[in-house]
C-alpha cells in the first residue's frame, strides 16, 4: 500500500522543474558544510588512530609509511631507469634529472614505452607477472640502447597498497583494479622484481625504490613547487599522501624530521565510520563488488564507481517512473553500461544535454528534454558529492599539517593525478572551491602532474641519493668531534699527567694545580652573618647569608645582581673594582647595612696565584675580561683600595675564592661526601681535596717559611688538616699541544679568532662561551658545500658570536619539535628547510656531546686520583656542579656522568647541583675559616 502512495507522489510531481526532482531523490547524497565538516573531523579521527601502533591493526584507513623523508629541492640529479605498475599496462621510463633546473624548464627528461599485460597475467601467478615485467624492462634496454653492461639505478611505481620497513622493500597488503596475481600477498615485492630480473639475466639493475603513484604524484610536483607536500589522485581509484612529522609516526623508529605517509584513504568507512552517509546507491555498488565491505570510500568517490552509481540512480527513478515515463531497458539494467567518462561528458558545459542525449539513446532509451536535464543533474550531484568528499579528506590532511607546525595560516602545493581530475570539466573547480570554503585560513595550491607517477618514482630515488650523499658528507664532517674509547682514556691520562705536574711546578704547566688555602669542607656548626661577593662573568652578585647553626635547610639567603658593562669588562682595573665597589655600596644600603663592618667572601672566577687565604694575584683574564693594570695584582687589594676610595662603607674581606672552590663548599655544607667542585657552564674548571704532602708548589710559590707555616698548621692548629683545596684551573688543558691530535680545524678557527689565541684550548672545547661558536664554524662549513640552507651563506651566519650556546640546550631539547628549531633558525636569520633543521640539531648535538665526554674524561682522571691518594680499591665522592651547560643542557650532564663512569669504574660519583652556587660557598669558607681559627 505504501508503495502504491509513493508512486502516486512521484507521479504527482512530474511537471514540475526537472532539476528539484532529482534534488529531492537525492537529498542524501547532497552534503552541506557542517556534514563535510563533521565528515573531515571522522577522517582526522581514523587518521590518528591508524598513525598509532596501539589501534593500527584495527584501523580502517592505515596511514602506510613510506619511508620517503624529503620532498625534491632542486639539487637532485642523475640518470635512473623507472617501472610503472598499477594499471591494464605498464611503462618502462628512462629519467633523466638535472640539478637546479624545474620539470617545466626541462630539468626533467623522460623517454619511456608502454607494454600491455595480458589478461591471464593478471590472474595468474606473481612470478609470471614480474618476468613479463622484466622481459619488457629488457626489451627496453635493447631498444633505447641503453647499456646492459653498466649498472643501473631503477625507481618502481608500484600502486597498490604495501607496507614499507625502508624505502627499497614492501610487502604487499592486497591486490586492487582487477589485478588478482596468486603468490605475492604478504611477500616483498621488491625482492619479487629482483628475483625476476634474475630470472631474465643479462642486466645489471639495482632497485633503490618503491613508490606508491600517489607518493610519486607529489613528489613530481614538488620538483617545481617547494610547497607541495601533498599528493592526491582521484581517477580510477584514490588516495592522498602527505608529509607527516616523523615524531607521529608510532611504526617508524626516531622522531627526527618528517615521513610522507600514504593514507590509503579508499578504505576509509570500512569501520562503518561513514555508514549514516551511504545511500542504497552506494550499498548496491558495494554488494556488485568483487570486494564486498571494503573501499568504501573510493566507491563513493572513484572513476571505478562514479558512472555505476550514476546508473543505479537513473534505474531506479525509471522504475518509480520519475524518467522515461518508467521505460526501463535491457541496457540500463546492465552493469556498467554508464562509465565515469559518460558523466564527465553529460557535465560538459556546451554540449553537456547532447551528449545526455545521445548516452541515453545509445541506451535503447528515448528520453525527452527533461528526462535529459534530469539525468544530467543527477550525474552532477553524484560528481559533486566525490568532489565534496575529496574536499573533506583533504581538509582533515591540511588541518593536521598546520596543527602539526602549530600554524595559525597554512601555504602548501597539492600534487594531483588521475583521470577524473584531468578530464571531468567541471570537478577540480568543485573541489578547490569547496576545500577554500573549509579551511579560509589556509592558502592551498592544486597543481596538475604530468606523467606523474613515473617522474615521481625516479625523482624518490634521486632524492634518496641525495639525503644519502649528504649524510655521508655530513658524517664525514663530524666525524673528528666523534671521539672514541680510546681517545677518552687518553685524555683521561693526559689530564692525570697535567694535575700531577702542576702539583709540582710553579710556573708555565699548563694546568696552574692553584693553591686555595681552603683546608676544610663545612660541618655545619658555621653560623652567623656573612657578606658574600661574586665575579665570574657579565654579572656581579653580592648577597647577603644567615648561616643558623645545625640547621642547613634554614640559612637564609638576599642577593642582588648587578651587570658589568662590556667596556667595564676591557677598561681599566680601577675602573673594574670602582664598579664593584659602587655595586656593594648599592646592596648593602638596599639591605641596611651600611654601617656594619660584616665579614666577607670574595668568589673570584679568575685564575690567582694565592699566598694566604685573603690574598689572590690574577694570573690571567678569561671569559672575555680584559681590564688593564690587574694580571699580577692582588685582586683583595684592588678591591680594599676601590672601598677606600669610596669612603662610604668597610668590609672585613677574609676570604679570595674561586667559583669551582665556592661551588664545591656550598654542596659541602649539603653532602660531607661533597669534595670535588665542578663549574660547567659560560667556562670550566675543576677543584678537589688534595693531599698536602703531594702539593710541592706551595714551597715554591710561598718560601719556605710560609710552608713550614702551613706544615706547622697541620700539627698545631688541628692536628687533623691533611688536605688542601686546589683549583686545577684545567681549561688550559693543551695549550703545551697535548691535545693537537683531537682538535678540529674549527676548534683551531675558534682559537685564532679569540681574545687569547693559543690560552684554555681545552676550555675552548667544552664551555659555555665557545660551544656555539664552534656550531657556527661547523654550519659556515657545511652551507659553503652546499649541504645546509641550500648553499646560501648569509650575513648571520658569518658573523661571530651570533650562535649562542643557549640556543644549543634549546634544539637539543627532547621536547622541542623541528619546526620550532626551524623557527630559532629564522630567528637568526637563517632560513632552514625541515632536513637543514635535522642536520643543525645534529651539528650541536654531536658538539655539545664532546664537550661532556671531554669533562667526563677530565673527571674520571680527578676522582681516580683522589681514591690512589687515599690507597682506595673503591671510591665515594660527591662532585658539587654548577653552571648553566650542566644545568640547562638536556644531555650534557648525563653524557659527562655516564663518561666518568666508564673511564673510572672504581669510583662511585654523585653529581649534586649546587642551589646557591659559589656567592653562599664563599661565605662558608669565611666561616670555616673564622670559626677554627685558620686564618
């Protein structure tokens, strides 16, 4: 009853607009914003869920990688051979690739020949179908004379779905388009084709890729189009591709970079997600189908499906007798009969209704005008929805691009191909205007391939020989920052023979092995308040220090900071300690107290030659200091001298320490174990416990007497003083040339263009003041070869100092994508592609790791020789750290922790970063010192 209601309906409506009738039978089919829009979202959905390695087993759309990890950048070049397979024939191209030429100026040369693939070898068995592949690849040798001698690089197209652990291997998941070849699901089909031109012989081939034609599409495109970093076809099938950062992609190893990922996107609905979107139309498509369940989405929106589901709907408004007053003939019941090249001609703008016309009639139908109008619209909304749906998946791809990069506007290139593209007349305006509609913030460029798929192929393997030979160039020129077990044991051991020299010589060693004439670590009886004062860089702190007697946790702690102008730093002395002085005057009003007269500590981070524990000569500037009138000057006289001048305030100075000392007794008062000081930061420098028996200098530097004197301490003031503090000073570690045979030309480069070439060549290699600029040297380098920034050497990059080493601990950070190193890269001027970021985290990663192994192999030669004075099997000792590499860096102290512990495997070290650093250490040496009368 029902239907007779409905036919009575329809017949009612039969005079009216021919076009509205079709629009109302089709509703479903005609798909608003908000649906695209909540389809785009689904697809988005399945994309994430088949990048994970959690849900990809059960994912309907698998997201394949294809281990191709860079799009063309103008640079590739070269000769390669390229197989083509993926449709009722096949082509055999020889590529020619020249560099810095676009495909539209002739950069890209193609000969190429097709050859048919007989029917039965579409059925048959795989190894079959791969000789007639290679017969035909040798056919074409012959026939191009082409040298069968010489070997040959080739690139394969291969359009069906695989999945690839490397770019030269891929299984095959499942045949499609008809191909159904027995033996090859499961199994390599790259290793399939070498088998086979084994098989053929006489040919000397080696397969460097395998390439979906939808990869192959983009990368095409890209050749011309830097931008373009997405591949589409919609023809016979479809797909897209795109490039996907590499950190997403869980069945890859590394997160280095970007992977261009292959959707597979046909297979989208597959899980149901687009169930409350197909129509009867599309259910009697997919029950007709030789893959029942499967493709969903490519059989709503491909070539292979398009004029069926055209043909379905016609059928169907004929029987209601919507059309053709309900004639229905033999022809239009036949399956396949309306093909997609039928549509594209029943949409053509002048003759669309004649070529209606004359389709329907070669049906064995005699429609009227509006039967012609009607069918014509209903090829139009069929269309249209592909269009549509396409639109969706491609603004799910765009929208995750520039979440990825964190855009807020997103400029990219899609490479197309595909029949239905290239011939539709009306579909790619469609889909342009629709996805604009979707994504307004992003400017999307759609750019038509030719004869993509087999350029692509060979411009896949191109680019792979190119990454492949900027590796290798790169490898080659970090290599001697690469430094092995070996080298570190004997850095281990020159250091040892640098402390032990040191020890015994005044004068020219080239690790000073500094006296301190700081006796003793804190106990924690220290109490009381102490002025604490500190020089070691750009700035100068003075601070303020409560120390409350047993209770560590609760000293109490006011600082302030104060900057050293540059031409403060490289005046005059006077000048220098005049500005301290005024500093100190600051501070001490800040904190009201100008008119007590507090002891005093006094972090000085300079090499001196000490005689007491109050008095220090400079022994030399470091770390860009340059002010006149102070190397061979007691440094705690300058600074009495400068107060005087001021005559505003006093101060007790009790104490002249080093950073690394001040460091060491601040952990101290944490740790009793603490007796190593360790400073990693804008310089370095290491302190420790020594014996005093083995410190011959202080006779030398001091006389006899002021030994005798120190001696006498160790007997009289407390008969337990058997150590002494030194500051190794071990930056000047080869500068008598014990370390020529590690040091890189850059390293050199680094040298000579400092404030003292030839001075503290091993602090050169591992501190905070040079690690960038040596990164500097290194890119200049790797950009003049071309191998970075596509050869563009830029100002920034040339001028000094631009590399900070803050910017090191910046890229190398775990949690810092590449897009934001690209945006430090812009920062300083230098304009990076993805692969230039990859290879500048790799440059400051591979310098950054020298530099701790360095300080490892320093550290193991210091705590090993703690534990032989002592006639220790096995040592525990604290190292208190400080400075900004150890500290900010995300690996430098892990790789310097796990280096000394290779290098001293006796010794058990804790490293503990000091909280207050060397201004608190300087007070507690001024109280220990005060409080045991060794002053």
């Amino acid at each position: 009853m029902l239907a007779v209601h409905l036919v009575s309906f329809f017949f009612s409506k039969l005079q009216e607009d021919p076009t509205k009738k079709v629009d109302r039978f089709l509703y479903a089919m005609r798909l608003h914003d908000d649906q695209l829009s909540d389809i785009s979202a689904r697809f988005q959905a399945e994309m994430k869920k088949g990048l994970s390695v959690e849900s990809n087993a059960a994912a309907a759309v698998k997201m394949l990688p294809t281990h191709v990890r860079s799009t063309p950048d103008g640079s590739e070049k070269g000769q390669f051979l390229a197989l083509d397979l993926g449709g009722s024939k096949f082509k055999v191209l020889q590529v020619k690739v020249r560099e810095g030429m676009g495909i539209r100026r002739g950069g890209v040369e193609m000969e190429e020949k097709t050859y048919p693939i007989p029917k039965e070898l579409l059925v048959g068995r795989g190894t079959e179908l791969f000789d007639h592949v290679s017969e035909s690849l040798k056919d074409f040798l012959h026939e191009k004379n082409i040298s069968l001698d010489k070997k040959h690089p080739l690139a394969f197209t291969f359009s069906f779905a695989c999945e690839q652990s490397s770019l030269d291997q891929g299984s095959l998941l499942g045949w499609s388009k008809n191909y159904r070849a027995r033996g090859l699901q499961g199994k390599d089909v790259v290793q399939a084709l070498r088998d086979a031109i084994d098989r053929t012989g006489g040919m000397d081939i080696e397969v460097l890729a395998m390439v979906n034609d939808t990869v192959a599409t983009m990368m095409t495109c890209g050749f011309d189009d830097n931008y373009c970093e997405v591949g589409l076809i919609i023809g016979t099938g479809t797909n897209a591709c795109y490039m996907e950062e590499l950190r997403h992609v869980d069945l890859v190893e590394g997160d280095e970079g970007r992977m261009c990922v292959n959707t597979e996107w046909g297979a989208f609905g597959d899980d149901g997600a687009l169930d409350d979107y197909l129509t009867e139309f599309d259910r009697d498509v997919d029950a007709a189908s030789n893959n029942q369940g499967k493709q969903i989405f490519e059989k709503m929106v491909s070539g292979m499906y398009l004029g069926e589901l055209v043909r379905l709907v016609v059928l169907k408004m004929a029987k209601l007798g919507l059309l053709f007053d309900g004639h229905v003939s033999d022809a239009l019941r036949t399956k396949g009969k309306i093909t997609t090249a039928n549509v594209a001609a029943m949409e053509e703008y002048k003759n669309g209704l004649k070529n209606t016309r004359d389709i329907l009639t070669g049906l064995s139908l005699t429609p009227s005008q509006d039967d012609c109008i009607a069918v014509q619209h209903v090829s139009t909304i069929v269309s249209f929805r592909s269009s549509n749906l396409v639109a969706a998946g491609l603004a799910a791809i765009l929208t995750r691009i520039k979440q990825n990069r964190n855009l807020r506007a997103l400029r990219i290139t899609v490479g197309v191909d595909g029949a239905v593209y290239k011939t539709h007349p009306q579909y790619p305006k469609r889909l342009h205007k629709v996805v604009r509609r979707l994504l307004p913030e992003c400017h999307v460029r759609f750019v038509l391939s030719d004869s993509g798929s087999s350029k692509g192929a060979a411009l896949v393997t191109a680019v792979a020989q190119r990454l492949a030979s900027q590796k290798r160039k790169v490898d080659e020129t970090l290599s001697p920052f690469r430094l092995s077990h070996e080298q570190l044991q004997l850095v281990k051991a020159r250091m040892r023979a640098g402390l032990e020299a040191g020890l015994k010589r005044k004068g020219s060693t080239a690790i000073k092995m500094l006296p301190s004439f700081v006796y003793r670590t804190p106990d924690g009886t220290e109490h009381g308040k102490y002025l604490a004062l500190d020089l070691g860089g750009t700035n100068f702190r003075a601070l303020l220090v409560n120390f409350k007697k047993g209770l560590q946790q609760n000293t109490r702690l006011h600082h302030k900071i104060y900057t050293i102008p540059l031409e403060i730093m490289q005046g005059t002395g006077e000048e220098l300690f005049d500005h301290i002085a005024e500093c100190i005057s600051d501070f001490l009003d800040y904190m009201g107290l100008k008119n007590a007269r507090l002891p005093a500590g006094f972090t000085f981070s300079f090499p001196c030659e000490q005689t007491a524990l109050d008095t220090g000569t400079l022994v030399s500037w470091t770390k860009g200091f340059k002010a006149t009138d102070c190397e061979g000057h007691d440094v705690v006289s300058m600074l009495r001298e400068a107060i005087k001048r001021r005559n505003d305030f006093d101060l007790d100075i009790a104490a002249v320490v080093n950073d690394t000392v001040g460091t060491m007794m601040s952990c101290a008062y944490e740790d009793p174990q603490c007796e190593v000081g360790l400073i990693a930061g804008t310089g370095t420098n290491v302190c420790y416990m020594e014996e005093l028996k083995n410190i011959e200098k202080t006779e030398q530097s001091t006389g006899q007497k002021q030994g005798d004197k120190m001696r006498g301490e160790k007997k009289v003031g407390d008969a337990e003083i058997q150590k002494m503090c030194i500051n190794t000073e071990w930056g000047g570690l080869g500068d008598d040339g014990s370390l020529d045979d590690i040091i890189t030309p850059y390293d050199v480069e680094v040298d000579q263009t400092s404030i003292n070439p030839g001075k503290q060549r091993f602090e050169k290699l591992t501190s905070g003041m040079y690690l960038g600029e040596v990164v500097r040297q290194v890119l200049l380098d790797l950009t003049r070869g071309g191998l970075l920034f596509r050869g563009h050497v830029t100002e920034a990059l040339k001028t000094a100092g631009i590399f900070q080493t803050k910017y090191l601990s910046q890229i190398e950070s775990d949690r810092l994508a590449l897009l934001q190193v690209r945006s430090i890269l812009q920062g300083l001027g230098l304009d990076s592609t993805c692969n230039d970021s990859i290879i500048v985290k790799q440059v400051c990663g591979t310098v950054s790791r020298r530099a701790a192994q360095l300080c490892g192999a320093g550290m193991a030669a210091v705590v090993d020789k703690i534990r032989e004075n002592r006639g220790l099997d096995h040592l525990n000792v604290t190292v208190g750290v400080d400075g900004a590499l150890y500290k900010l860096h995300p690996h430098f102290s892990g790789v310097l922790q796990e280096t000394a512990r290779v290098l001293a495997p006796q010794c058990n070290v804790t490293f503990l970063p000091s909280e207050e650093g060397s201004g608190k250490g300087a007070a507690l040496i001024t109280a220990v010192a005060r409080q045991r009368g060794e002053m």
